[in-house]
C-alpha cells in the first residue's frame, strides 16, 4: 500500500475532526442516540491512526484519541490525564501505554 501525501493526511484528519464533532453535537441533543459500526468510516481512522497502532492501542481508544484530534504523542501534553480517562474507550490499559509513550519522550500530561 503506497504511503498517504501529507496533504491527503490533512484532508482526512480534518474530515473525521468534522464527523467528531457532528457525533458530539447529535449526542448533545438527544441522550438516547445509538452509534453502530455502520455510521463511522472506519477507513478514515486507518489513514491516520498509524502512531496508535504502533502503541498497541485498542481501536476504540485509537478511534477516541483521534475525534479529539490528537493524532501524536506529543498531541497528549494538551490534554490533563483526567480528561484523557474522562474520553470514550480510555481503559486502564490505553492509558498505561499512553502513560509508558510519554515518559520515553520525556512528556507529560498538562496539570
């Protein structure tokens, strides 16, 4: 498989950050909303969830990191590690592995 343009990234990234933001804001209106499978493009998450992958993370915690646009490690200095626990599909294990990521780049969470 040929490697994305960095153009192409962007393009992608910007549509899911999009699609994200539809989600929470139909989630916002009606509490009794039921997501499946069939409503995410999870291709789209494919093109730019390669740092994820390399992690080990799980889809759903990959799917969580990257509707918050956080696409890198250094992405994570942004977010607190409450809110990072607070995030849909955040389990003890993504979180561990997040936690073990940024320490080998001397990160850390925001206070």
């Amino acid at each position: 498989m040929a490697k994305a343009s960095r153009a192409k990234i962007k393009m992608t990234q910007a549509k899911i950050a999009h699609e994200a933001a539809a989600r929470r804001a139909a989630k916002a209106n009606s509490k009794n909303i039921a997501a499946n499978n069939s409503e995410v493009d999870l291709d789209a998450y494919a093109a730019v969830d390669g740092v994820w992958v390399e992690l080990g993370l799980a889809a759903p915690a990959r799917r969580a990191l990257i509707d918050e646009g956080l696409y890198k490690v250094s992405d994570l200095r942004k977010y607190s590690i409450d809110a990072i626990k607070d995030m849909h599909g955040m389990g003890p294990n993504a979180i561990r592995i997040l936690i073990t990521a940024m320490k080998k780049s001397d990160i850390s969470f925001r206070k």
